[in-house]
C-alpha cells in the first residue's frame, strides 16, 4: 500500500512538474532577450553624436555675428563725415614796395628810414630805356640777404591785343627769367598799364604760356569794374578756366597814396567780385624815396622769389 502512495506521488509530481518544464525551455522569447541591449547602445550612440555636433552648432551664430559687429564702428563714424569742413583762415597781409630804380644798400635805407622795412620788392626784368632799370643777379642777392622776397615784373610791350603777341611777350619774359636765375614756380607779372590796347586774347596767350613753363602767370594792371583790362580778363576766364584758375593779379585801384608800413589802410581794392585780386598797389610815387607802395596777401608769397 504504501508503495503505491508514493508510486502515484512520483508520476502526479511528474505530471504537474514537466509541462513547466516544457513551457520554460521552449518560450520563444528567451533567446531574445540580449538584442535590446544592442539598440539602446545604438540610440545611446546616435543621442552623443547629436551631443558632440550641437556645440558645433551653438560656434555658428558668432561666425554670423562677427561682420555686423565689425560695420557698427563704421557706421558710428559716418556722422563725422558730415560735419561741415573747418573754415580757412583768412591770409595775412604783408607790406611792400616797388620801384623802377636801381636798388643798393643806400636805396634800401631810404625805404625803411621813412617807410618801414618791406616784405616784398617789385622789380623789372631788363632795362627799358627811359622807363625802368632792370634787375640783376647782385640786386637780387642784395634783397634776398635781407629776407626780402622779390616780385618780377616784365613791361617791354606797349600794346596788349592778340594771341600771337600775347605768346611772344610770355615767351621773352620767360628769357628775361632764366637768365637771371629765377627758380621755377615764380609768378611773372605782365605790367599792362591803363593807356594800352587790351584783348581777351592776348591774355589767354599770355597765361597759357608761362601756365605751361617753368613759372607761373601774373598780371599787373588797374581792375575797376568798368576798366578795359577786367573786360578782357573776364572774356578770356570765360573761356579759358587757367586764367582765372591760375593767374595772380595785381591791382593799382584804388590809390589812397603812399603811406609808411604802420599806416597803410585795410586790403580793399576795388575790383569786382569775380576778379581775385591778391596784391594791391594802393600808393604811386613816393616823394623821399622812388616808391609805390603795396599790400601783398600771404597765400601769394610763395609765388615770389
């Protein structure tokens, strides 16, 4: 009796027992069980890959930024360019004298004894017989010891009419210049007095010339509002822009008469506004010494030898 109990207990426990077994060894989803792993490998990959390129990109906005920030500067500075250019300041004025006489040691004392010392000295080129005595290389040494600059006059034509003539008398005076040693870059001055025949031509010849040598146009002469000469001056600037662009002019109107350096009058020649005068004769015929007097403006100074 006994034996059977625990025959049935063994094939009961063995009923019960081995469909667990079966059902253990043979469920599909144990072998299946380590590919999970694998993916979150992979995602945990991909997820720090995407963590590594993200700072690559938070680096690109600067790049972005950097040109804008570099054209804020420029343009801060614009307002600057607007700003209206600083005014020039105004020439000073100098005091002069010129004569037709020879000038020495004892010439020179006269002037500064009863005038006062001058800054400048108009001179002529070569003698003209009766009319004026010219320069020479020991006078104009003389002057320039003295730091007095000189101012070349050419008077050797009575008539002013024509291209031509207005070429030939540039060309002479550019002779005269030469030959004396004047350094390039020295204004010439064409003496046209009051009494000669005057033409737009012949100052556009005589301009165009000496603007295409070594020295630079002047002209000499009374500039009044209804004078021959600033009729002709202003014809030939409106044809040629070197003539008024380039011409230093010099005015004996009005003549108030020759004072000493310390009461000249105030530069005010009487010329009409478009015609630019920088040196005014404003006193003829000294009576100690063979003078005129003159006022010079600064800025022309470097024009003078």
């Amino acid at each position: 009796m006994k034996k059977r109990q625990w025959i049935w207990c063994i094939v009961f426990s063995a009923i019960l027992v081995l469909p667990l077994l079966l059902v253990f060894f043979n469920h599909p989803t144990t072998q299946n069980h380590p590919q999970p792993p694998q993916t979150t490998q992979k995602d945990s990959t991909t997820q720090g890959d995407q963590a590594q390129e993200e700072p690559n990109k938070q680096e690109d906005p600067p790049k972005k930024e950097d040109p804008a920030k570099q054209e804020e500067p420029a343009k801060q500075e614009e307002p600057a360019k607007d700003k209206p250019p600083a005014p020039e300041e105004k020439p000073t004025i100098v005091w002069g004298v010129d004569t037709a006489s020879k000038v020495d040691a004892a010439f020179i004392k006269c002037v500064k004894d009863n005038y006062g010392p001058p800054a400048v000295f108009g001179r002529y080129l070569e003698t003209k017989e009766g009319i004026s005595v010219g320069l020479t290389a020991e006078e104009a040494d003389l002057l320039h010891k003295q730091g007095i600059k000189i101012l070349p006059i050419f008077n050797h034509f009575t008539k002013a009419v024509g291209y031509e003539k207005g070429v030939a008398e540039a060309k002479e005076a550019i002779s005269y210049s030469q030959k004396l040693g004047i350094p390039e870059g020295i204004a010439i001055f064409a003496d046209i007095e009051p009494n000669y025949p005057v033409d737009e031509a012949f100052i556009r010849g005589w301009v165009e010339t000496l603007a295409g040598s070594p020295y630079k146009p002047g002209i000499y002469g009374v500039f009044t509002p209804d004078s021959k000469l600033t009729a002709a001056y202003q014809a030939a600037a409106a044809k040629t822009k070197a003539v008024q662009e380039q011409t230093i002019l010099w005015s004996s109107n009005p003549d108030p008469g020759v004072t000493k350096q310390s009461k000249a009058p105030a530069f005010q020649p009487g010329a009409p506004k478009d015609v630019n005068i920088s040196i005014w004769q404003y006193g003829i015929d000294g009576e100690t010494c063979n003078i005129d007097t003159n006022l010079i403006q600064s800025s022309v100074l470097e024009l003078l030898w």
